[in-house]
C-alpha cells in the first residue's frame, strides 16, 4: 500500500508531464509515466521519441528540469526502455 505522499508526489509529476505532453506529441513522440521511486521518475519516451537523437536532451533539459522545479522532492528523472 503506498503513502499519501508518495501518492501525491506521483500526481504532482503527472500534471507536469501532460503540460509537457503536447510539444512532444507535435513531434510525433509521447511520454508515459512509468513510476515515481524514492524520488525518482522513470519515464518512457515512445513514438518518434523512441530512438530520436534529441530525446535525452528532450528528457533532461526539458521534461526534468520542469518536473524539478515544480516538485523539488524529485532527486532525478530517467528514461526507461519500451
């Protein structure tokens, strides 16, 4: 059973990435949350993302430091494979 804040925190990191969402999804690409553990949030870059070169740079310097600045508590993002 997961805490309220762990919860929370899971949801709080979805409402960004659907702010994020759209700008990659015009790119032919999408994010999906695969989890949130100890702070740190596993992601899965599919469609045109998958394999795209820009992609890490989509992943840290975009969807990440969005994330971080609006839950601090995130110690780091990840993509994970499909």
């Amino acid at each position: 059973m997961r805490n309220v804040q762990e919860v929370t925190m899971k949801d709080r990191v979805e409402k960004v990435i659907n702010r994020s969402r759209p700008a990659v999804q015009m790119d032919g690409g999408d994010i999906e949350l695969v989890g949130v553990d100890n702070g740190l949030v596993k992601l899965r870059l599919v469609g045109a993302c998958s394999g795209c070169p820009s992609s890490m740079m989509t992943l840290k310097m975009g969807i990440e430091r969005a994330i971080r600045a609006e839950v601090p508590e995130i110690t780091g993002v990840e993509a994970v494979a499909e």
